[in-house]
C-alpha cells in the first residue's frame, strides 16, 4: 500500500511581507507598533527584505540582538520580546517551522534601591543615633547640651533646662546676688561681729 502525500498550504513569504501583515495587527497600539517597527526593522537590515520566513536562522537572530548587547537588560529584553512575538505570528501562519530565537534568552533585571546611609559611617548604632546627635550639638555651641525631654505642658516640669552651653562647674546652683549687694553678704541689720556672729554693740577701745 503506497502512500500519497497531502499538498500542504505552506508557501513562501519575503520577510519584509511577514513584517509588514505582522505590524498592521497593532494598527489601534500605536506605542506597541513602534517598539516593534523599531526591532524588526534592524532585523530587515540584517536578513535583508526579500529573504524567505523559513530561511532565517539563530544567526540572523543573534546579529540582529547583538545592537542591544551592550544595553541595559530592559532594553534587551523588550527587543527580544518583539521578535519573539513575530517568531511566533509566522509560526502560526505556517510561514516558519523552526525557532531562530531558540539561543537567546531572557537577562535578569537588577533592582536599584535607594541605600540610606549606614550607621556605621557616622560611627554610632541605631540605638544611639539621638546621643550622637545631641553630642554634635553640644561641639557646635562649645558645651555640653542637656536634653530636654517634653512634659505636654507650656512651662515644662520643674528642675528641667533647656538645651545650650554650660557654664563653669557650680555656677548652676547659686542664685545671682541682688543688685548693690555683694557676694557673700546677709540680708538683715548690719553690725559689728565677733567671730563670724553679730553682737548687737560697739566694742570699747
């Protein structure tokens, strides 16, 4: 028993045919139709327009990607996108049998973050980041600073100071003296003393 092949639909279509029936399905994608146009006009360079869809090859493919070698693996990955998706128009059409892409592949994108500064470059840990900066503080205005701590109220708690310079060791505690008095002196009538202790009179010469 002899068997007799079936004639097949399958008939030979120039590239810049394929490309052009390709393009014309994103007639309403006019961003779409540009990114492809874009690619698959750089493989017409390549291939040449009147080439048949089933002569091209993985080498015709990878000349045509080698303008995007050196780019960024976004750039990279849309181009290769485009001719995957003529890749496979043409197979649907029965206009291509193989796969010329079949030896590229997909780069894997880096993610860039935003890096904020690590605590180690200005030499204290998270958990100190306020007593450094209060101590920067202090460098600034020549002291060291006391920290004020917020009580809710307008004046504040009582025995807290605000932030600034301090003065010279025991200069804090004392109050200043009155005006026309000096340092030292007691309020009260003045007299004569005797060892420290007012006598009340004159002492006789």
């Amino acid at each position: 028993m002899s068997v007799i092949p079936l004639p097949t639909t399958r008939r030979t279509v120039a590239l810049v045919v394929a490309v052009d029936a390709f393009l014309d399905r994103f007639r309403d994608d006019p961003g779409t139709r540009a990114a492809y146009t874009q690619t698959l006009r750089r493989l017409r360079e390549t291939a040449g327009d009147q080439v048949p869809v089933a002569a091209l090859t993985p080498e015709i493919y990878e000349q045509t990607m080698a303008r995007w070698d050196s780019g960024a693996a976004n750039t990279w990955n849309k181009h290769l996108s485009a001719l995957t998706s003529f890749t496979a128009c043409c197979h649907r059409q029965d206009w291509l049998t193989t796969d010329p892409g079949r030896r590229l592949e997909r780069r894997k994108v880096t993610r860039t973050r935003d890096k904020a500064v690590p605590p180690a470059s200005t030499g204290c840990s998270p958990t100190t980041a306020t007593r450094c900066a209060t101590g920067a503080l202090a460098n600034a205005m020549g002291g060291p600073a006391r920290v004020v701590r917020p009580s809710g109220r307008a004046g504040g708690r009582r025995g807290e100071r605000a932030a600034g310079p301090a003065g010279p060791p025991g200069s804090g505690s004392r109050p200043s003296p009155r005006p026309g008095r000096k340092p030292g002196c007691r309020s009260g009538a003045a007299g004569p003393t005797v060892a420290g202790r007012r006598t009340g009179r004159t002492p006789s010469r």
